[in-house]
C-alpha cells in the first residue's frame, strides 16, 4: 500500500510506459557506447531522455549524483542507473536505505573536485566568511558590517567572499570595510595547490563562517571549524537557516565537534572572537574524520571513479 502512494514510485512507472525520444535514441545509437557516465543533480529532467534511451538499448548506466546531499533532498531517480558512484559513506546508506540501490551497486568514490583536500594545510589566522544569495540569508550585509567593525578594532583580518549572484552589489558596500578583504574569485580549480583554488582561503583560515554551504564540510576536511549563523533570515521561513540546518542531511553536520550554531549575532561574534584567539574547544583531528565519511577526500577520487568505469566495461 505504502509504493501504491508514493508518488516517485508511481512516477517511475509512468516514466517507464513513454518509450524515449526518437533524438535520444538516435543519439545513443550514433555514439554506440560501452557505457554512460551520468554526472546528476537527480531533480532535474533534462538528461532523462538519454538515460532511458540507453537504458532500453541494453546500454549501462553508471550514476555519479553532483553532491553529498542529492540523495536526501532532490528527490527521486525516474529512471534508475545500474550502479552509482557517491561522495562518501553517508551518501552510501542513503542510497541503499532510501533508493533500494543494493551495496554491490554503490561505489565510494570521493568527489574529484575536493582532491586538494588529500592533506590538511598549515592553519591561517584569518576569518572567513562565506556567502549565498540574498534570497537564503537576507541579513547577511548586517552580519559582515558587525563582524568587519569587530575585526577593526581587534587587529584581525576577515575574507568575505560574495555569492556571485550578489559579486556587484557587494563590491560597493565591502569596499569601504579597511578589514575586509572581498573574494571574488569563482569555481574550483582541479590542479593541486593551484592558489586560485577555493581551498587556499579555506587554509588560510582560523574558521569559516557559512549558513548552509559545502564550505563547512571542506573547512572540517581540512580541521577548521565551521560557524553558522542560525539566526539569520532566508527562503526556509521564519526559522531562517536554524530551520535549514534540522534538514536531515544537516542534522549529523551541525553536531561535529568544531561546528558551531550561533543563535544570536552577540554569541557568533563570540566564536569568531575564540576562533581567532584559537581558544574554541574542538578536535581538528575528529573533525575531519566525520568530514570524511561525507567526502571521501583523500587525493585519490579520480583513481577510483577510473576503476569504477572500468568495472562496468
């Protein structure tokens, strides 16, 4: 009774009554390949037409969902690929607790982009700050302005990096703040030790203050703790982030030592005031191992996705 309500099992078998597209098809059948690396965010449609065409032209299909949490909050598979490839134990049990992917079909690969995470860098003394659209954290402006007077009159230093939906607005009011230095910089570079890389300012940090981005796992890869502001407004309703962070991908995230939800902007700023003086009580060691059942980070990501391909083919 449970499968004749849910809707994404009721989804998948109209989706399996519609034959693909005859462009699908023919693309599949033009290329002919040994196998389809299926690089997905689960929620968006788009390349469910090549997946099913393949699907049905006996072709295998190895899944790779683009993050950690795609299992949890982006819903279902309309059509399912033979076998998957995750970030990391935690993706693991969702896949086989909420997908019904069975463990041989599940491969822990790492994600590739967090290969520079293989080590943890020499610890920085900088704050630094990173931020999303004003559509998920509508007070974030107040927030840098108090932290930046703050580090004006302690003598340290803040890295504010702008959402890039926000990147123009906020070079007119950062400008002004002497102790905040704007991050403009976008993307990730795959080149170990490249210095465009995001994890240079991630290293080059006593602590990262994040509302609900990757960046707090990445900072715990690398041992640094992670300060979430919990009372800020955003899309989630009046709970604002604190709301964000019950989600359950979110729930074992925030009780890692050397994760922090600050309720107020008083207590946030006090941990940011502890992070500096290096006098927050955590386990950089600990950190990291827990960041590493999400994102198994250990320089080797590439090999395995390689190993897994050649599994399937």
């Amino acid at each position: 009774m449970r499968r004749i309500h849910d809707p994404e099992a009721i989804g998948r078998r109209i989706e399996t009554l519609v034959p693909p597209s005859r462009a699908a098809r023919a693309i599949v059948e033009a290329v002919r390949p040994d196998l389809v690396l299926w690089p997905t965010l689960i929620h968006q449609a788009d390349d469910t037409e090549v997946i099913k065409a393949a699907k049905a032209l006996g072709v295998p299909v190895l899944a790779a969902p683009a993050s950690w949490d795609n299992l949890t909050t982006k819903g279902g598979f309309l059509v399912r690929p033979d076998r998957l490839m995750v970030w990391g134990k935690a993706s693991a049990e969702h896949a086989i607790q909420r997908h019904g992917f069975g463990p041989q079909d599940v491969h822990i690969t790492g994600p590739p982009h967090w290969d520079v995470y293989g080590h943890v860098w020499p610890q920085g003394d900088r704050v630094f700050i990173v931020g999303t659209s004003v559509h998920f954290w509508a007070d974030e402006r107040q927030m840098v302005e108090q932290l930046a007077a703050e580090a004006l009159m302690a003598g340290w230093k803040i890295v504010y990096r702008p959402h890039p939906s926000r990147l123009k607005e906020d070079r007119a009011w950062v400008g002004p703040l002497t102790s905040v230095e704007l991050d403009s910089r976008l993307g990730y570079d795959l080149a170990p030790g490249f210095q465009e890389h995001i994890a240079d300012r991630v290293a080059g940090s006593c602590a990262v203050v994040a509302a609900f981005s990757s960046l707090v796992i990445e900072a715990a890869l690398l041992g640094r703790p992670a300060i979430i502001p919990a009372f800020a407004q955003s899309a989630h309703g009046p709970g604002g982030v604190l709301t964000h962070s019950s989600f359950e991908h979110m729930q074992s995230v925030v009780e890692w030592p050397g994760v922090f939800l600050c309720r107020t902007l008083p207590g946030l700023i006090g941990k940011v005031r502890k992070a500096v003086a290096g006098t927050l009580e955590y386990d950089p060691a600990e950190l990291r191992r827990r960041a590493l059942q999400v994102a198994f980070a250990d320089g080797h990501a590439q090999e395995r996705i390689v190993a897994a391909v050649k599994e399937m083919t």
